[in-house]
C-alpha cells in the first residue's frame, strides 16, 4: 500500500496537511513519536550515521504504522527531513514530498513562532537536536562556539538552505520524491488540484472541497505566536546571500521576497 511523508522546514502548513488527508479517509499524523528519530535524520544528514543504520532505524519506528490497516499512511512532519532518501529506500511503495516554502517567508514566520529563540538555545546542547553548521566538520570547538554566538535570524538562513538541500540531494533521481512549493500548496486552485492529486494517487475518494473545508474549520496550534517580523534591508540581502543558490532551483529569487 502505497505511503505518504511530507517533509519541509517546517513553517509550511503541515499541521493543515496532515488535517486534510485525515479528513479524505487518510490514517494521517503530523509530526509522531517518537521524536528521536529528528536525531537520527539530522545525523544522517550531516553525514554521521551510515545509510544502513538509518534505513534499518526507519524501518523499526515506522514499520508497523506504514503496513496496518486498510487505509494509506501519511505523516506531515518538518522534524524528520533529513531521512528522505532512507524513508524512500525503507519503503517501495512510499512517496516523499518535499514542501518548500520561499526563504523570506520562512524566515519571518520562524522568528514569530519563535524558533531559535535565545531561551531554547540550552536544548541545542542535545547532540543533533537540530541541523546545525559544526555537524558538518570534524569536531571543531571554535566552530562550535561561533555558530552558538550566531543569532536567530543567522542561524534560520542557514537551516532553510541545509534542510532544502539534504532534502533535494536525497531524493535525487528518485521518481517517487517531489518538490512541492508552499505558495503553490495553499493556493485556492493550484494547491486544490495538487492535493487531490496526491489523494487520488493514495487511492482515497474523496471530495476536496469538503475535506480542505474540514480541514480548515480546525484550529491550527502552530500558528505564529508573535507578531509579523519585517526583515531590512540589510537581512534581506544576508538572507539571499545564504539562501539564494538553493532558492534558485525552486525558482526562487529577490523579486519573490
């Protein structure tokens, strides 16, 4: 039976996805236990654990969720997009859907929800608890204290290009990986034909309307909790120095911002 992840940076409506395939009859999950598997998927991304290990480690958390029941499985989950490709190989039938959201969106909207906020910066002690610069290097102290000195806004623009990439470069070839762009998703008429495309793929029938009027009708918990960030002049041009060569491949660039 064929499965569904799809993977993104988060700030990219999982929450709302996971709703709707749920309502079109999906055995839908957003972001599941158990959530060390985040840990591995960052290892695996920065290329410290062995493709083997993290196929195998896939295999035992989400086999048993994948094969029960009548209905497809879909999990909408940002924490685990650095197992595309041992997602892709631990399941035949799955599908990897990789939702890319334009780096200046994704930016003000992490920084209002909070994310890398200086209060959670003591939970990033945990060993790949998040992507981050000195897992990708030999271990380095001073690398390690200059990307813990970074701000918030320095550190969003380089996960936004890490996770797009390992995402992109994972799924690579692979017929069963697609890119999905956020603007493109929660467009009332594209996103519509995308999404009941996907459904229909799971071989669910449903009515689109009526499940993406559900969907909506629900409350979204990871709504930003702060209020809208405007980036200067200054960030804006950071930001595309950092993001601007991943962007591109997703069409991508200033003129979006």
């Amino acid at each position: 039976m064929t499965s569904l992840f799809l993977l993104s940076t988060g700030r990219t409506a999982t929450t709302w996805i996971a709703s709707v395939f749920a309502h079109a009859g999906a055995r839908s999950l957003h972001e599941p236990e158990p959530r060390w598997l985040r840990l591995v998927g960052n290892a695996y991304a920065a290329g410290s654990l062995s493709h083997e290990r993290a196929v195998a480690t896939v295999r035992r958390a989400r086999a048993a969720d994948v094969d029960a029941g009548e209905r497809p499985y879909v999990e909408a989950n940002s924490l685990i997009s650095g197992l595309t490709r041992p997602l892709l190989d631990a399941f035949a039938d799955a599908i990897v859907v990789q939702i890319v959201r334009e780096p200046v969106g994704y930016v003000q909207s992490a920084i209002a929800w909070g994310q890398y906020r200086t209060g959670g910066r003591i939970l990033n002690v945990v060993p790949y608890r998040r992507l981050a610069e000195p897992q990708f290097r030999p271990l380095s102290v001073p690398e390690r204290v200059r990307w813990a000195r970074k701000d918030q806004f320095e550190r969003l623009c380089w996960t936004w290009t890490a996770q797009n990439r390992a995402m992109r470069t994972q799924g690579a070839d692979n017929p069963r990986h697609r890119v999905m762009r956020f603007d493109e998703l929660v467009d009332p008429v594209r996103g519509r034909a995308r999404l009941a495309e996907l459904i229909a793929e799971l071989g669910l029938t449903a009515d689109i309307d009526t499940v993406m009027r559900a969907a909506a009708s629900e409350r979204n918990e990871s709504a930003p909790r702060g209020a809208k960030v405007e980036l200067d002049v200054q960030q804006r041009r950071r930001l595309w120095q950092v993001c601007g060569d991943e962007a591109a491949r997703y069409g991508f660039g200033p003129t979006d911002a």
